[in-house]
C-alpha cells in the first residue's frame, strides 16, 4: 500500500512533464506546405502593380524619392534584369512558396526552415539553430541571411546581408544597408504574413506591409527556366535607361488621373497617417482657389 503514494506521485510529475513538453510543441506552429496567395488583397498592388510616381503611403526619404524619379521602366528590358528574383521582403506580397522544415538526422530537432519561391525559382533558407551572422563584408544576396525564432506560435524572422533591390515595381528601391523583421502567424489554413523594412537610406521610418496566404498542397511550384534574350532591337550594349533629375515625363501623369496634389503623391512618411486627408483637402482646395484665379 506505501507504493500508492509514490506511484500517484510519478504519474502526476510525468503528466505535468507532458504537458510542459506538449505545451512547447504547440507553440512551433508547422508550417510545412505550399502557400498561395490570396491576390484579391490589394489586386493591383500585387497583380499589374503601381503606377509611375505612386509613392503615397510610402515614408520614402529625400534620397528614395529622387532613387525613385530616376527609374526608367525601360530597364526592365535589359537581359542583366530580365532573370532578376524578388528579394525576400519582397516575394511574401507576391509569389507562392513552398516551406520545407529542415530537421537535424540525429536529434530530430528543427534546424531551419526552407522556401522556394515560385518566381524565379528563389531559395532561401531561414536558419533556426542560432548560428552567427556572418561578417557585416560578406556577401550580400537577393534572399539575404535570415534567423528565425518562435514567439509564442509566430515565427519571426530577422534578415541581413540584402542585396540592393525595390520596395514597389515602380522605382521605389531599398538599399543593401536595410535589415527585415518578418512575422508568420498561420491561423488555421491561412498564414499572414508581416513585414517591417528598416532603411537607413531610403526610408525615414519603417514601412510595414501585410499579406495571406492560403495552404493548398494541390498547388505546384514549376521549375522557372529563364533564358535572357534581346527584347528591342538596336538597344546599345551597356546603355542603362534612367531619367535624370527634373526630367521624369510622367511625374504628374498618376496624379492628373486622380485628382490628386502632386506633393501628396509623392509620398513621405506623413503621407501614411490619416491625419494626412486633411492636408490632401486644404492642398486641392488650393489647387481649385489657384484654378479660378486663372
């Protein structure tokens, strides 16, 4: 009979065990499958996408803004351009991708996570074991060196090393000097993901997009063979389209189509508050007093 106690004892402490074990799995949500976005969220956006000179909402500094105005879409034409990937911060508005768990042979424990990305056939690799970053001179790539850690069930991702690339298919760029948080909070079928891209040179404040995605293992991610070729014909070897400063030729084409100021259109990180409608009312106010006067 003294047994009982003692048995009563070990059978609570391993339940208590279980569940602090069980309670720790939960929280390392499985993300494994392959995610497709839901477009209908901000269908232009990440369909056509923007037009020239569409930077509101945008915290674009001074030198993003200029960056921005020089970009000549015609650069898209270029072969050194035509097999370019998005960037990671990039490709969650975008592109359907796949997610791998990488797990360790011998402790079975989850090591990093891998995605390939369905545009431009893009792998990257979110390292999940606590290794060091590299050296602040090594490499830097489209993808970037990305640690992810779980907070609660949302794995959170930090990234470096980025190659210099665009905010917006419209010139609006990020330096390689910018860092990236991502968050991936799966809530049933679906996964949202955040992104939050720090820029010390093209941005004043943080700029902070979301996007769903659906988990459908029906999908395909297709290998993406890309030959660059000679898209106009005559194009000078080493010619890089660009627009030089005060000579954009579509500088207020978006802003005529929608009745919008200029300076509103240009962006700025006081573009993204609400507060900002009420500049935009006294700025077209001020364009219809100045209309009449004429």
């Amino acid at each position: 009979m003294s047994l009982i106690p003692s048995l009563r004892r070990a059978v609570l402490a391993s339940s208590l065990g279980m569940l602090f074990l069980s309670g720790t799995a939960v929280a390392e949500i499985d993300l494994s499958g392959v995610w497709v976005g839901r477009v209908h969220e901000d269908f232009l956006e990440r369909g056509t996408g923007p037009d020239m000179v569409e930077y509101e909402g945008l915290p674009i500094s001074e030198s993003g803004r200029a960056r921005a105005l020089s970009w000549d879409p015609s650069l898209l034409t270029l072969e050194e351009y035509q097999c370019r990937p998005h960037p990671s911060d990039y490709y969650t508005r975008f592109a359907n991708f796949r997610f791998t768990k990488l797990v360790n042979s011998e402790t079975q424990s989850t090591i990093g996570w891998h995605m390939r990305k369905v545009w431009q056939a893009a792998e990257r690799t979110i390292w999940m074991d606590g290794r060091e970053r590299p050296p602040e001179f090594a490499a830097h790539t489209f993808q970037g060196f990305s640690l992810g850690k779980w907070e609660g069930d949302v794995l959170s991702v930090e990234t470096t090393h980025l190659k210099q690339s665009y905010i917006r298919r419209n010139g609006v760029s990020r330096s390689d000097r910018a860092t990236t948080r991502e968050h991936y909070a799966r809530h049933g079928n679906y996964v949202t993901v955040i992104v939050v891209i720090r820029d010390p040179a093209n941005l004043t404040e943080s700029m902070i997009r979301s996007s769903d995605y659906e988990l459908n293992n029906q999908a395909n991610i297709p290998p993406y063979p890309c030959d660059p070729t000679v898209e106009i014909a005559g194009q000078p070897k080493g010619l890089v389209p660009a627009y030089l400063p005060g000579k954009h030729p579509f500088l207020t084409e978006y802003a005529d189509k929608y009745k919008l100021p200029l300076e509103a259109v240009l962006g700025g990180a006081q573009t993204m508050y609400p507060e900002y409608m009420q500049k935009v009312r006294e700025l077209r106010s001020g364009q219809r007093t100045s209309a009449t006067r004429e």
